[in-house]
C-alpha cells in the first residue's frame, strides 16, 4: 500500500487528532504581575532550557550576546592609552637618533663624535615605522578581541614587549654602525 499524499513541509502534516491553539495573550492576575511573562516572548522548548540556568544565553546564541568583561575592557584601555604615550615618546626620540647618540656619548664621557649619523637616521625612521605599526596592530587586535567578547589585556602587553625589543634592536644597530665608537668604547673598557 503507498501513500498517495503529498510529502508534508514545514509540518503540514499533523499526527491525526492533533488541534492547533493560537497561544492566548497573557492577562496578569494582581499577584501575578510580577513573575508574568510578556505575551511577546517566544516560548523555548524545555529540552532546549533544561540544564542552563535562567538568563544564560543558548548554546547556538550568538557571542554577540555575552556581556563584555568591564575589567578587561578598563585594563585593556588603560594599557592601550600607556601605550600610545609611550609610542609617541620613543618614535619622536628615534627620528632624532643620532643627537641622541651623541648626547649619550657626551653624558659618558667618551670623547668620540658619532659618525654614522646617516645610518642612524635611516635606522630611526625604520624604528619610527616599525613601533607605530606595533602600535596599530596592538589597537586593532585588542578592538577585535572586545568585539568578539573574549579577554583582551595580554594583547597590549605583549605588543609592548615587541616594541622593546624592536627598539632595542634598532638602538643596537645604530650603536655598531660606527666602528669608531666601538673602537672607543672597547679603548675605554680595556685601559
């Protein structure tokens, strides 16, 4: 025997015996007005609500809807904001590099005058790029992470650490690029 009905969509098709009721407005009693739920809201299934505690988004729920860390968001500002400080403060001290050299020098005591003051500006500039790149990608990435709901403090951090080393590697270059300072400095320490 088939069946010579048409495939049933979206649940045409009822189990026989089966009555649709449309769902009746709620009208609050005096007592219950405030436990009384809006006539609006959709009614999940208990199977979907069994086991989570009231309030707690759905599992498929999007991550739009958890609420953002207000003390990561504080920290991850407030270390974004540090940073910016002090990404200002070492790119204006790069692109004077080489006065700075020679201001070191000076402070040391080493009767040198720095030489490679072409390198050392190119250099600087390079640094200058680099940190403010650092800087960017840190405030892009920690805007992302807050987006998207998930911690975002370590971001700032360990950019920073990056920008140090950059820097560091960059005052390192500019320091060996005269090898008359180094004969100096080597001069110095062996006498």
């Amino acid at each position: 025997m088939t069946d010579e009905r048409p495939k049933p969509k979206y649940g045409e098709l009822a189990p026989e015996g089966w009555v649709w009721k449309p769902p009746q407005p709620a009208v609050p009693d005096a007592d219950e007005s405030a436990s009384a739920t809006p006539a609006t809201a959709p009614s999940a299934p208990a199977s979907a609500s069994a086991g989570r505690p009231p309030g707690a988004p759905a599992s498929g729920a999007p991550e739009a809807q958890r609420p953002i860390a207000t003390g990561d968001l504080i920290v991850t500002s407030v270390l974004l904001v540090i940073g910016l400080i002090t990404t200002i403060n070492s790119i204006s001290s790069l692109l004077e590099l080489p006065s700075i050299i020679q201001q070191v020098l000076d402070i040391q005591k080493l009767d040198v005058t720095y030489t490679a003051t072409t390198a050392a500006s190119l250099l600087g500039t390079i640094g200058a790029v680099v940190l403010a790149l650092i800087y960017a990608a840190a405030v892009w990435l920690s805007v992302k992470a807050l987006r998207a709901r998930r911690r975002a403090y370590f971001i700032p951090i360990a950019c920073a650490i990056l920008s140090f080393m950059a820097l560091f590697f960059v005052l390192m270059l500019a320091f060996f690029a005269d090898g008359a300072l180094i004969n100096a400095i080597v001069e110095t320490q062996g006498g």
